[in-house]
C-alpha cells in the first residue's frame, strides 16, 4: 500500500463513531440485507443472498429521526443491514513504482444499524430518571462480568489512517500497534506492524524510543494474522472504540487476502472468509458501556454521550 503525503490530511486516528466502520460481525446482532435484488453481478447477487432479507418494523437512526423519533438506545442496535446497494467512483491512486490506478466503479452496500421502530421515542424525549439509572446499572453490571469471564481479552489496536465511509481505499485505517491482554491486564500479545504507508505519514507516529526504526523493521499485518486470529478466537474480545479498531483490523484482513483496498461497503467474494474468521470472536465496546455508565445525555444527537478517546499512541498501555 502507498499513499501520497500530499493526498489526503494526515490522521493517526480518525474520528470515532457510534457503530463500527466496517462490516459488522461478532457483535451479538442479526445481519439483514436490503434489496439483493439490485445487484446485477450474479456472484455478488449470491453473496448477499446469504444473508435473510431485512424484516419490516427495522429502521435506522436517520429514518428514525426523519419521521421525530430515535430508538431508545443507539448504542444497542437490534440488527445490521447491508445496503441498499450503491454505485461509488473510486478515484485514480499513485502507486509505490509512480504509476497511477485507473479510476473505477465498484457497487457497496454501507452496513448500519438499525432499531424496533415500534420501540422508538419522540426524538426530544430524555432518558427519565429510573430509565437512566438503569442503564447505569448494566453498565456496571456489565463490567463486573467481563472481569469475571474467562474467556475476555482486551485488544489495543493503534490505527494509521480514517474508518469514516468517504475514505479511499488505500487510506482505510490499518494497525501498526497491537497489544493483548488479559482483564487483569496482564500482556498475552503485543506486535509492532509495518503498514506499508509511506514514510512520510509515518515519521509522525509517535512511537516511543525505538521511533520509525521499530516499524521498518516490523512484519507485515499479513504475516502476524494468523498469530491474531488464533489468539482472539472464541474469546470475548472488548475494545476501546469499536470504529477505529475494529475497522483497522477487518480492512487489514482485507488487505491480506486481496493485495489491495476496497472501498467502505464493498462486498466481496473473500469477504465472507473475513466475516467468518471475525464471527469466531465476541466483540464488545467499553467505550458505548463507559458512556453509559457516565449517564450524560446528548440532547442533539439523541444518545448519551461518547467519553473523549486518548491518543492511542501506545497500544500496550491502553490495553492495560
């Protein structure tokens, strides 16, 4: 992967949201597909038919709050969808020999959240006293469980680039730092990555002592997969910012098998490999629990409010 110092702001971390930044798996939701039907490649018409048509009664947040309503809780979506399809234009990109892609076309179908709308509120009610304390409650309850089970890992992942959907391929976020540990925090796993990003961009990771050196010289994300995947699998694996890290880790698995990037959305016929490997692992956010556990409403974006996230400079340290 090469990306031009000048194309896009850098960005060591991009903006956090409140779903993932990738095709959702592992995350405890149905997965639903909108209009299959408007695929016209016959592969990737199959591909989605994999999945079972999207129900009546589901809506997204932005369908909600057309209509004055928000679902009672955004940060515990009752399913995914998949589509409906769209047609995007990827743009020419330089390559590491000076060449340039060609521009294409590619048809996605952008995952996101979607909620009972027989469940939904007027979009200006405020969680009531007794509902939010509840809330509270199984944020703690919550946390008490994941300190007991077993079978939890906490995953660091230190991500170059942006998991917002309007990124270019080649720009998608991908780890160079990931660390492991246990709920104690004691280390299981902790790898450098060398994301094949121009040096450029990288001289501005702050890396510690060891500095740009520790990157050259590390493995690639393909090379350190398995070791991953072997390590997460079957476990309760709990982040810290499911947007950023979550996406870093499935557009790497991406990368991996494909060589190349795909655009946010892009549904390929190695992707339901990727989403199997993911679909091993249970993924939660401790970010969507902290939030609720600090009980703070968000009157303007109809969901209580998202801790303010570190730099995540160093992965072994926020692990633990």
């Amino acid at each position: 992967m090469f990306v031009e110092f000048d194309a896009v702001p850098f960005g060591p971390a991009g903006e956090q949201h409140v779903v993932c930044g990738a095709v959702p798996a592992g995350f405890g939701a149905p997965v639903y597909v909108d209009s299959p039907e408007r695929q016209p490649h016959d592969v990737f018409r199959r591909l989605l038919e994999r999945y079972p048509r999207l129900p009546k009664g589901l809506k997204s947040a932005s369908e909600l709050k057309a209509a004055g309503l928000r679902a009672s809780n955004l940060f515990r979506p009752d399913a995914y969808v998949l589509g409906p399809s769209q047609l995007v234009t990827i743009p020419w990109a330089p390559t590491g020999t000076g060449r340039t892609t060609q521009a294409w076309e590619e048809t996605v179908h952008p995952p996101s959240p979607v909620y009972r709308a027989d469940k939904a509120v007027p979009f200006s009610t405020r969680p009531h006293a007794d509902e939010a304390q509840a809330v509270r409650r199984e944020a703690i309850r919550w946390a008490q469980d994941v300190l007991d089970d077993p079978d939890t890992v906490i995953l660091a992942v230190s991500a170059i680039g942006s998991p917002a959907p309007s990124t270019a391929p080649l720009e998608r976020a991908v780890p160079y730092e990931i660390a492991l540990t246990s709920a104690s925090g004691r280390k299981r796993w902790h790898q450098f990555i060398n994301p094949d990003w121009e040096t450029t961009y990288l001289g501005q990771l702050r890396l510690g002592k060891s500095g740009l050196a520790v990157l050259e010289s590390a493995p690639r994300f393909r090379e350190v997969a398995d070791t991953l995947l072997r390590r997460i699998q079957g476990k309760r694996v709990v982040i810290y910012g499911r947007s950023l890290q979550y996406a870093a880790i499935y557009t790497a698995l991406e990368y991996a098998w494909l060589g190349d990037g795909l655009p946010y959305g892009a549904l390929w016929p190695g992707t339901a490999d990727t989403l199997a490997q993911l679909e091993r692992s249970r993924w939660e956010c401790a970010r969507l629990r902290h939030g609720e556990f600090d009980n703070n409403w968000d009157a303007a974006e109809g969901h209580f409010v998202l801790p303010v996230e570190g730099s995540a400079a160093d992965a072994l340290y926020d692990a633990e």
